[in-house]
C-alpha cells in the first residue's frame, strides 16, 4: 500500500514574536528581536549571572481565563492558546472526537509548579500543597490540556527528548496518520521554563550567551562571536491530517509532512556528535520517508542555537547530507529572533518552514554580522523569495541526550 498524503491545515502560536501565527510571522520577516531585560524580582533576589530571556510576547493570563491560568501550568497554557489557534485556523473540523488525537511535547514539563510547590511544603507544610500540583506539573500535562479543550479521545501522547521535543511529536504524528489510528491530530510543543533553577543550570554550564547589555543581538547563530543560546517560551501547533479527509471538507492546506525522522548519537549526554553522523541520519531518513533526493531540497530551517560547539556540528552533518548541493540550500536560523523555545522549538520552526513554503519565503537569520569561515553555508540574512518550483524543506531539531529530529515539509 503506497504511503498516505499528510498535510497541514491548521496553524497556532504563541511565541516572543507574537500572539499568533500572523503576528509572530510578521515580526520575523520584520527582523525584530524577542530577547529583552527580565523584570521580575527574582533576578536579583538570586543573583542571577543572566538577566534576559525570550518571553512569550502575550502573556497567557491576556488569554485565558482566570480558572484557566489557575489551574494549569504556564507550559500548559501556551499549549492550549497555540492548539485553539491553529484549531480554529483549520476551520474547526467537525471529526469523531475518537479520530482526534494529539501528539504533543515539553522538554522538561511544569518546573514552575513544581519548584513552587516545593517551595510551599518547606515554608508552610504539607497542607498547604495544592492538590492540583501533580495533574499541573505532569510532562503529559499540555497534551492532556489540549485534548480536553477540543475533545480530541483519539489518544494524547507525549515525547519529552529535550530540544528534539517537538518535532519529534510532529514525526510521531505523521506515523500515527499513516497507520490511520486518527482523522486529524493536532502536533506541536511547548514550554515555560524562563524560571531561576533553569537559568542558572544553563548558564553554570556555559550554555547562554552572557550579552547582558544587549538581549536582542545575543543569540548569533553562524557569527564568530556567538556565546551560547537565549532562553526563550511559548508554543506551536500544527493540525494535520490525510490529504483525502483535508479534501473532503474543503479544508485550506499549506503545505504537505511529507516525512518524520528520529535517531540517537549515542555520543555525550549534551555535547553533539561534532561529526554530526547521527543528525546527518535523521536528515537522510527524513527524505527517503518523503520519496525525495537531496537536490529537491532548497531551504532548511537549521536547529542554529548560536552556541560555538552546535553550530559547527549541525553545519558538518548538513555537509555530510548535501556534499556540494549545500551550497544551493537557503539557510535559515530563526532562534536569532525567537531564542530557543526547548521543548516548543521544534514545534515553532515548522511552523516556519511552513509559512515559508506557503509564501514562497525564506525568513532572515538576524544578528549574523560576522559569519564563521568554519560555517560557510548559504545564510538568509534577509526574507527571501523562493521562486515558483515545487520545493522540499526541512526542519532540523536536536537535543540533550543525543536526540535528532527532523521534519521534512513539501509545497503544495
């Protein structure tokens, strides 16, 4: 039996760019920065060698109702405004809600609730822990929160491998509409991690950029002097479904999953692979899954964090993919802009190597002021068209543990 057509329908966000999908897409193609000063109290209360991050543009609590925020994590709340999103945005599908289903993801789940709750039991004890702090903390939550909101009972799975997260669950999704075990499945990723025990993990092992004095040019993917990553949070959805039910009703489609992929390093349990052997495998698998060669590929939406070690190694397995093609691919970085979102990148990008599908678009890579020699790829530093051709796109996602992720997406 030859392989199902899957496409996207639907789109949803809420990022450091935007509200919305419009919104954040309009800011990236603008070349607007995320990155901005962190206000909040506990930056100093904590001594914190960070003071900046990517916070969700809209805050959750604009959104959501009271009841809403009370009762669910931070993660879980960018999870059910970017799903009602990108629902909506699919024309609201009238489906069996037994053929609904949810592949979702978080990176490290609800770390505010639990740190909170932590922090109740030792200053005011054990009566005084909320009893919806297990149900809130839960890396399940998210998936669990959508598929309540828009009565998805076709399953509501979840993947936690770090930043690879997300696009993972959208891998997963692709092969849980193939086997027909749903209609339509809503895919994605979230998190809300701009917290201090995150922050200063992240920067005790070096893993930030330390720019302080200048948030919005501190995430550099490709440049010389990039330092490490900037922190950001949010969400993104996708609604995806066989080409044949998108039809049947009539439904807007963006663009074609044409292929999902996951492979392990087995190298370190957070430095890369720096021959990027396993992400090269994901890459390749990703376009064997999509019936595709490598010269179909013109654009990918690179995992770029803008640490000196990713980088390099990202680059040296896209060598290893595309040999002297690479040099025909337009590149794009887009965590200059977004900072990176963990668990929720993933989800965020695709939604970007959409959106650049659909409008023929390459978003820019910002901050790239000096390029690495090391690194001599075809850079998008500003929106670019990409012609009327069919076009193959990729999405790369990599993360602790040795995690590779890749999504490939097709024109349509």
């Amino acid at each position: 039996m030859s392989p199902k057509k899957i496409v996207v329908t639907g789109l949803g966000t809420t990022s450091p760019l935007g509200g919305s999908v419009a919104d954040t897409w309009t800011a990236l193609l603008a070349g607007e920065s995320g990155a901005r000063p962190l206000e909040q109290e506990w930056v100093s209360k904590y001594d914190l060698p960070i003071t900046f991050a990517a916070q969700a543009k809209v805050p959750a609590a604009d959104i959501l109702t009271r009841q809403e925020t009370k009762r669910l994590d931070p993660g879980s709340q960018f999870a059910v405004i970017a799903a009602r999103e990108a629902w909506a945005d699919a024309g609201a599908p009238d489906v069996d809600p037994e053929r609904i289903a949810v592949d979702y993801a978080t990176g490290i789940g609800g770390i505010w609730t639990l740190v909170d709750a932590w922090d109740t039991l030792r200053e005011r004890g054990a009566r005084r822990v909320l009893p919806m702090t297990v149900p809130m903390l839960m890396p399940n939550g998210p998936a669990a929160a959508i598929s309540m909101s828009l009565s998805a009972r076709g399953g509501a799975r979840t993947v936690v491998s770090a930043c690879a997260s997300s696009t993972e669950s959208i891998a997963n999704a692709y092969a849980h509409l193939q086997a027909g075990l749903a209609d339509v499945v809503i895919a994605g990723g979230t998190e809300a991690a701009i917290h201090p025990l995150p922050i200063a993990s992240f920067a005790a092992m070096q893993a930030l950029s330390k720019r302080n004095d200048s948030p919005a040019t501190a995430s550099r993917p490709y440049d010389v002097d990039r330092d490490g990553f900037v922190l950001g949070e949010g969400a993104g959805a996708i609604v995806l479904e066989t080409e044949e039910h998108a039809l049947a009703r009539g439904a807007r489609i963006y663009a074609e999953l044409a292929g999902g992929s996951v492979t392990s390093d087995s190298y370190h349990i957070t430095a890369p692979d720096p021959e990027g052997s396993g992400a090269a495998r994901a890459m390749l698998a990703a376009l064997d899954q999509a019936d595709a060669s490598i010269t179909d590929v013109l654009h990918v939406n690179a995992h770029a964090t803008s640490t000196p070690v990713g980088d390099i190694a990202e680059y040296n397995a896209m060598k290893r993919v595309f040999g002297d093609h690479l040099d025909s691919v337009a590149v794009s970085a887009t965590k200059g802009a977004t900072g990176h979102l963990l668990g929720g990148t993933g989800a965020l990008e695709a939604i970007f190597t959409i959106l650049a599908l659909h409008h023929r678009t390459a978003p820019p890579t910002i901050n790239l002021d000096n390029q690495d020699p090391e690194i001599p790829l075809d850079v998008v530093t500003t929106p670019r068209d990409l012609g009327t051709d069919p076009i193959l796109a990729i999405s790369n996602s990599f993360g602790f543990g040795g995690h590779n992720a890749v999504a490939a997406f097709r024109s349509v």
